[in-house]
C-alpha cells in the first residue's frame, strides 16, 4: 500500500468514525428512544414549567429573589393547609437531605408553600412562601395528605424534576447531589 493510499485510508476512518457516530445520534433522537433506565431518582418534567418569572412573597412580605446567578436550586413543597404529622415527616426528611448537602446545602433552598406544621424542622436555608395561585396551577399535580410530591427547580426557575409522594429521601439527596456539586 502506497502512503499517499495509507492516508487516504486513514482519513476515510476518521471520517466514518467522525459522521457514523453522529449518525447514530441522529436516528435514536428522531426516533424518540429513550433509555430502560436513568440515573436520577426523580421524573423529569417535560417540557419543564418556567415559575422563575412568578413574583413569588415569603411569609413576612418580602418578596423571593429568584437570583439564577448565582446558581441556587429549589427544591418545592406545596401542601395542603391541613396536613399534620405527614408534612412534619416530610419537613424532617427535607431537613436531613438538605443537611447531607454539606458544603453545598447553602446552594439549595427548600421553599415551603404556606405556614409551616407546628413543631416541624427549622433550618437556614427553608423559606417560607405565600400560597400563590399562579405557583399551584402551574404544578404538575395538588398535594393531598396522604400524596406529597415534591419538585427540584434549577437555578433559573424552571420545574426540572418531580418527586412522586412516597419518594425515598435518599433518592432526592443523590438527585441533588449531582445537580449542585
């Protein structure tokens, strides 16, 4: 084999290495594959609902800076009014995956719609939000007590994950885990 024949060889295997491959991409993209199975915990929500733009108020009036700047992700929490012991269980299971964020649980918010269930957790980062009906309509689904679901907005504003009432916790903090580091 001559080298000028050697190199056109070589340059035709990189090219069908180079267009085979994007080939591929192609065909499983317009064919709407999609894999068995996905790392994350969560549901992604498709298409993802922008609430970035609600004007959203804490408890005592101020209103939340949404900031995506500076790259703080959401994780939401819409109950019902009326939902005692399961929303402290709920409360308490945000705080321990907020809490196993470590250094990075100061780039998460836990946003609670309404008044908090007396005697659930406190902690820095868990910000209290006024019910808004713009916020409970763009929702997936309305929580119920004995269905809690739970949503991961990115830092932009979008609802990107939903978390199906009855999730495991530890499912959530791996989810965050990736997201934020």
């Amino acid at each position: 084999m001559t080298p000028k024949n050697k190199s056109r060889l070589t340059l035709l295997l990189i090219a069908v290495l180079f267009f085979g491959s994007f080939g591929i991409a192609l065909v499983l993209h317009y064919s709407n594959w999609q894999p068995s199975q996905t790392r994350n915990h969560g549901e992604f929500v498709k298409p993802p609902i922008a609430l970035g733009g609600l004007s959203l108020r804490t408890l005592d009036g101020k209103e939340y800076p949404w900031q995506p700047g500076e790259g703080i992700w959401r994780v939401l929490v819409a109950p019902p009014s009326d939902c005692g012991q399961p929303c402290i269980d709920l409360l308490e299971s945000l705080y321990r995956v907020w809490f196993s964020e470590g250094r990075h649980a100061d780039a998460l918010d836990v946003l609670w719609v309404g008044e908090l269930p007396p005697g659930g957790a406190q902690f820095r980062r868990l910000v209290t939000i006024e019910p808004d009906a713009g916020l409970l309509a763009a929702l997936p689904d309305r929580a119920s007590v004995d269905a809690l679901p739970v949503y991961v907005l990115d830092p932009s504003g979008y609802l990107v994950l939903r978390f199906a009432p009855g999730f495991d916790p530890s499912g959530l903090s791996k989810d965050l885990y990736r997201l934020i580091k």
